[in-house]
C-alpha cells in the first residue's frame, strides 16, 4: 500500500509520498489496522442527508459519491503520481493523507484527515529520541493520524464525522436544506425576533447554511461569549441574550448580517497565520472590518 497525499492545490491534487520498504510495511498495517477499527465501529450504515447524527455503531454512507479528485486511480496506478516536494511550504497545503488497495473488483481507498500540527519541521531546532540521545531533525517529516476519517469503497462514502469528512470532501450537493420545519427546530435554539419572518427570507442559501450548522452542532459545543470576541476579529457583532440563566444566540433580523452569523458559524472565516489578517475560506478573498 502506497502513501498519497490530498492538498488544497488545485494544480497539484494527488502527490505520491515516496516510503522505504520498511516504512511501507508499517505505513500498511497501519492503515489495515485503522480500517479494521473503522469497520468494526461501523456496524450500521446510514445514508448522510445532513441532518442525520450516527450514534455509536453507525456511520453516515454516500451511495454515489463522485471521486473527482480521483483517489481510486492514484491508488491503482501510483507511479503515475507525481511525488511530493519534501518542503514545508508543499506539506502545509495536505488537507488529507490516503492510501488504499483492491479487493478482486472492489476498490477501497482509507483517507486520514491531516493539518498543520501533524507536520514535522526543520523549521527553527526541531528533535527527535534515537539512540538514547536527541538527535536534530534534518529534514520535514509528517505524523500519520490515529485513526480513519473516511472509507472510499468503490462509489461509496463512509465515515462518522461530517465535520471530519467535510474537511476532506466537498459535500455541498449531498445534504438537503433544511426544511421549514428544520428552520423551526433551529430557531428553537436560537432567538429569532419573527419565526415567520425568518422563514419566508430564508432562501436557499440560508437552508442550506442552517442546515449544516445544524449537523455540525456547533452551538452545543461553544462558548456564546468567547465566541463573540473571536466574532469581532471579522467585524461581527453577535447578539445574545440570557433567557433563564441560559445564554442564547440571538440572529440578527437584517438578511445580510444573518449570512454573516451563518457563515460564522459554519467556519467559512479564518485568519492568516502570518499576518492575521481575516479571510473568507470559501474564496481565500481578504475581507473589511468596519
């Protein structure tokens, strides 16, 4: 089993990540073992419709995937793939690392999530324990995940965490919107000033942005007022208010302040790592605080 590498260039999609026999080996079993966990936590399989949360045992499938960055045939012919260059700057563009193997027809290919942390740098002094002593790292190196984010199985898709699996995969025409009655269930989450209101602006989209929020469950999981400072770096003043002890979010009236809380929500705004500066990630366009 070969190690390729999934990045953001468009350019340069599959790189071959060139192993030793010996690193090969261990590279193999242990993606055979993550698999093997992968299938033995995957007892159920439930077509994703973005909204679905899996519960243990189950795992979300997509019955027709379309592989268009083309993993099954990195995987079938891999001296066909271009290797990587053995460069920071090269591995900070990895979003996923893969491998895979067929099975008579059957095609399999196993994906890991990967981000800037699993990088192993010469970057400033970075060590390594070899020998009983620590020795310098000379060259960049990579850390492989822990587990499996994804399982490609000819046209099939399985995996456990949208969120995990969206850092990998486009699957904007896999989910539906949401549902007026979906709009409802959020809004109950939320503090909506007109429910009606809200529903007839909500074009598509707004469903689908709620939608994925709402798969995410990203507002069990913040802190409401950290938030709204981290909020601020991107000129948006999130609004809440304490309702019973609780603290709610409040979503703003106005269609063009709401699109910014959604896509907030839905992380579609970072900042650079050297300057800071704030940036859309579905454009990389650098944004205006006012």
């Amino acid at each position: 089993m070969n190690l390729f590498a999934l990045t953001r260039d468009s350019s340069r999609r599959v790189l071959r990540i060139p192993l030793s026999a010996s690193v090969q080996s261990e590279v193999s079993s242990t993606f055979q073992g993550q698999e093997a966990d992968f299938r033995n936590a995957a007892q159920e399989e439930i077509a994703f419709d973005g909204k679905y949360k899996p519960d243990d045992g189950e795992c979300l499938t997509i019955g027709d995937y379309d592989d268009i960055d083309n993993l099954h045939d990195a995987v079938a012919n891999p001296l066909s793939v271009p290797e990587i260059a053995p460069t920071t700057n090269e591995f900070e563009e990895i979003k996923a690392l893969f491998s895979g193997r067929s099975e008579g027809s059957k095609k399999i290919v196993l994906i890991q999530t990967f981000d800037r942390r699993k990088i192993i740098s010469n970057k400033g002094l970075s060590l390594f324990h070899a020998s009983n002593v620590y020795q310098k790292v000379e060259g960049v190196g990579l850390t492989l995940d822990t587990r499996l984010a994804a399982v490609l199985e000819d046209k099939k898709l399985l995996f456990f965490s949208f969120f995990a699996a969206r850092q990998v995969f486009d699957l904007t025409q896999y989910y539906k919107e949401a549902t007026d009655d979906d709009l409802k269930e959020f809004a109950g989450t939320v503090r909506v000033e007109n429910i009606s209101n809200f529903i007839a602006a909500s074009d598509t989209w707004v469903r689908r942005k709620v939608a994925l929020v709402m798969q995410s469950a990203i507002l069990d999981k913040i802190d409401l007022e950290e938030t709204k400072k981290a909020a601020l770096v991107f000129g948006i003043d999130l609004k809440t208010a304490v309702i019973d002890g609780k603290t709610f979010l409040v979503l703003p009236e106005n269609k063009a302040e709401l699109k910014k809380v959604l896509r907030f929500l839905d992380e579609d705004y970072f900042q650079s790592v050297l300057l800071s500066t704030p940036h859309l990630s579905s454009s990389k366009r650098q944004i205006t605080v006012v």
